[in-house]
C-alpha cells in the first residue's frame, strides 16, 4: 500500500451522461476537485452506486480514479458482491490498476451467521495481493459484522481495518473499543455526523458521501483536528450536520447528492435508480448546495 488511509476520502459519484452511460471524464473531473480540496478517493461504494453498475463499469470506474489520482492520494474500490466467487473476481481485476486498497460490503439478501462472514471474507482475503477493508452497512445488507467478528478477521495480515456505517455511535464505538490494542487494523467512520467525534474516538478516517458537496468544509473537520483545534473541528461538523439532515431529508444518497451537484453546475447526471424530484424540491436542493458546489 503506497498511501496510509488517513482523513478523509470521498465517496464519489460515479457520473452518467444523458443516455445513461458511464461518463468518465467528468469522473476524473471530479477526482481532481477532491484532491484540490485535501481528500482521498473511495470509489464504487454505496455513493458510487456499486449495485446499478456492471463488473466491466466497476473496473472502468476503478481504473479512472488511479489514473486521475496519479499517485497524489489514496484510492480505495469497492469490490464487493453477493458471492464470494464474484468478489474474489472483480477484486483481483481491480488489484491489477494500482488502488491502495479494497472494500468488501458484507453479502445480502441471504442472513448469514457470524462464522459464515468469517469464512467469506478470510477467502476474499487470502485471494487478493492488495490489501482489504470489511464494510459494514446493515440497513443496506441485513448482515452485520460484530466487533468481535472483526477482530477475529483483524488478525488476517491482508485484513487492514473496517469501514462503519451503521449510522449511530454505539456501532462505531463498539468496533473501536474491539481492536482498540490492535494498531495495525484502523477504523473508518462512514456516517457524516459522526467524522469529528470518530476521529476524537481514534478512527483513523472517514469515508464520506456529503464531501462530493462539501469537499473544503468536510476536509477542515479533519485538518482542524489533526492541527490540535478540536473546537474548531466539532464547529466544521456542526455545519456539515445541518446541511446533512436538510438534504437527506429530501432524498436518500447518492440520488440527493448528485441532484446537488447537477443543480449547481456538475455534469455528473442522474442516479440510475427511480428518484423523482419535483420543481420544489430541485429548487431546495440547488439552494441548499449553492455555497458548497
């Protein structure tokens, strides 16, 4: 691994064009605003919308944030996938570009035990020569990794740490307070409220969706803290948090998020799933976004 995953990585979109298709170009256009503004790169996650897209778009997505990257930051791909034969697959394509990382969600659909997690991403693991982070999302998934789980995968040498979100502190401390003894395995916050006092609590960095929006002011959450002003810090996260609660409370991200960016001058198009906005809600929306963008 050529970067340590530290701060702040986006969740960035990944664009589409009028007919749909992927737009890579403004990808990278988008690569480049993140790094101007201090941040790293996670792509194909929830906010890259992993689930509409196909094995060869993941690739092409993947491939186009290392290239725009060009080394100045880590990019981290997500790569995970119902089966484990399918995520071993994708995640030994993607290894072959040149990311710092992978990020492997938990499987859905199917409730799985602890042990069966386990096994899944030991395999995933034993699999890849790039090293790995577990994802933890359950409201997406309907699985959950236990903070024990983790640390048990935490003592694989290709398993680096775990992304969170769950959404509520309790899970973000739980998984802390689990391999808190364990330096080599970080964990990373996901939820937007939480990246001021994820860091308080020893998160290594956070992975977020808003900063496609608000890529400066999710950024000084972090460079004020690691600068010693914490005030200064939790006063950056109590201004992202408002503009946090008012978009999400129109739409569920990506959908919102790029809606904002769309409105506000991006060419990143829309989400392929079904969202409808009215002329209302547009107007909120590019309203809201309008000093961030």
């Amino acid at each position: 691994m050529s970067h340590s995953i530290t701060g702040v990585l986006t969740a960035i979109v990944t664009p589409f064009d009028n007919d749909g298709a992927l737009n890579i170009p403004e990808l990278k256009r988008q690569v480049n605003r993140q790094i101007e503004a201090g941040n790293g790169i996670f792509c194909g996650g929830t906010n890259g919308e992993f689930f509409v897209l196909n094995e060869d778009e993941k690739v092409a997505v993947a491939s186009a944030c290392v290239e725009a990257a060009a080394g100045r930051v880590p990019v981290v791909a997500h790569i995970g996938e119902v089966s484990t034969r399918e995520t071993i697959r994708l995640g030994q394509r993607i290894a072959q570009l040149g990311v710092d990382a992978v990020s492997v969600i938990t499987p859905w659909f199917v409730p799985l035990k602890q042990g069966e997690l386990v096994a899944h991403y030991s395999a995933i693991a034993d699999a890849l020569s790039v090293p790995m982070f577990l994802y933890n999302i359950p409201a997406r998934t309907g699985n959950t990794i236990e903070p024990q789980t983790a640390r048990q995968l935490a003592q694989h040498p290709n398993i680096i740490g775990l992304k969170d979100s769950a959404g509520n502190y309790e899970s973000l401390k739980g998984f802390l307070d689990a391999v808190r003894d364990m330096p080599n395995f970080s964990i990373l916050n996901g939820p937007d409220s939480l990246i001021h006092q994820g860091y308080v609590d020893g998160c290594s960095a956070c992975i977020s969706g808003l900063a496609n929006v608000a890529a400066k002011e999710i950024n000084a959450i972090w460079s004020r803290f690691q600068a010693g002003d914490i005030e200064g810090s939790r006063q950056a996260q109590e201004k992202v948090t408002v503009l946090r609660t008012e978009l999400y409370k129109i739409a569920f991200s990506p959908a919102v998020v790029k809606k904002t960016l769309q409105l506000n001058g991006h060419n990143v198009g829309d989400s392929r799933y079904a969202v409808a906005f009215t002329p209302a809600q547009q107007q909120q929306i590019q309203e809201l976004g309008a000093p961030y963008c």
